[in-house]
C-alpha cells in the first residue's frame, strides 16, 4: 500500500461519508482495497473507539502507520480530512445564511435519521462476518444494554465490561493453544 493509496483511498472515505464515515472506510480498507481483513479491521476499529478523539480518525491514523510510519499516518488523516473540510466549511456558510429556515431543521433531522441507520448497518455487517462466540456477543449486548438503555457513559462501560472480556478471550487462546475446545465448542 502506498502513501498516495492510502491518502486517495482515505479521501474516498472522507467524501462519501460526510456525516458517517465508518461504513465507508470498512468499505474501502476491507472490501474494495483488501488492506486489511475484516478482523483486523475490527480489531483496530474496536481500539480506535476506547482511544480518546474521533474512532475513524483513530482508526485511519493506525492503517496510515502500520503501512508507512508517521509519514503513513499523515497520509491517510490528510486524505480524510481533506473532502469534509472544505464541504463543512459551506454547509457552514449556508447554515449561518438559511439556518433559521423550518425546512433546514427538517431536512437536518432526516440527514441525523440516516447517519444512525448507517451506523447500526454497518455493526450488523461486521458482526456477522466475525464468526464471534457467544461470550462476544454477550458481552456486545451487554455494552449496548448498558449504554443505550441504563445511559452508562462510554468509558464506564469499557471500565466495567473489558477486563472480564479480556480474561474470557486470553482463557479462550490458552485452551485453543492446548488443543481443547472453548465454550463447549461453539464458535
């Protein structure tokens, strides 16, 4: 993967996807391009949302080094930054000049409907894909439980719910390494 790859490919990422970048990015980095499986992408993506900023800007700053370095990195952030800022700085010209209009407020709400569609798409898409285990899934829906229903804090949830995950996924790797089977063989 070259720098310019990574920078054109990102900028793809960054234009399609104003207002829900990750679908496209997924798209891109494990689909069209094949950068990374969907696992990798998973997995960076998952430690992309507990780092602190934006989860695909994160995301996109590791791909960037893991091909090239800092200079990778630099790449890839440019190409995704470079579209949504010169769109977000005229939909904030126009907002400032029609913002106060009903129809924008409406037209606002719909774009927000959308944005969190894409979203739960694309979870269920690489949900699928994982072939994760059951202790995974539970312990997904324990996260959104928490989260969406109980209005626990982000951070509090990764608090609560990571070590015991990470406990039952190391357990899992020693008895896989030792040839025995994990929870009762399921998969």
């Amino acid at each position: 993967v070259r720098r310019r790859d990574l920078f054109l490919g990102f900028l793809k990422a960054g234009l399609c996807g104003f207002g829900g970048v990750a679908p496209w990015a997924r798209l891109i980095v494990v689909e069209e391009r094949k950068w990374l499986t969907e696992r990798e992408y998973a997995t960076m993506l998952g430690l992309g949302q507990v780092l602190p900023g934006p989860n695909v800007i994160n995301l996109c700053i590791m791909i960037g080094d893991r091909f090239h370095g800092v200079s990778g990195a630099l790449a890839a952030l440019s190409g995704l930054m470079a579209a949504p800022l010169v769109i977000l700085v005229g939909l904030g010209w126009l907002y400032d000049r029609y913002g106060a209009l009903p129809v924008v407020a409406e037209a606002l709400t719909g774009v927000a409907a959308v944005a969190a569609g894409l979203v739960i798409g694309t979870a269920l898409k690489m949900a699928l894909r994982l072939d994760l285990k059951m202790t995974q899934v539970l312990f997904g829906l324990a996260a959104f439980v928490l989260v969406a229903f109980f209005k626990v804090s982000l951070i509090v949830a990764v608090l609560v719910l990571a070590p015991p995950s990470i406990a039952l996924a190391y357990r899992d790797l020693v008895l896989e390494a030792r040839g025995r089977p994990t929870e009762g063989g399921d998969a």
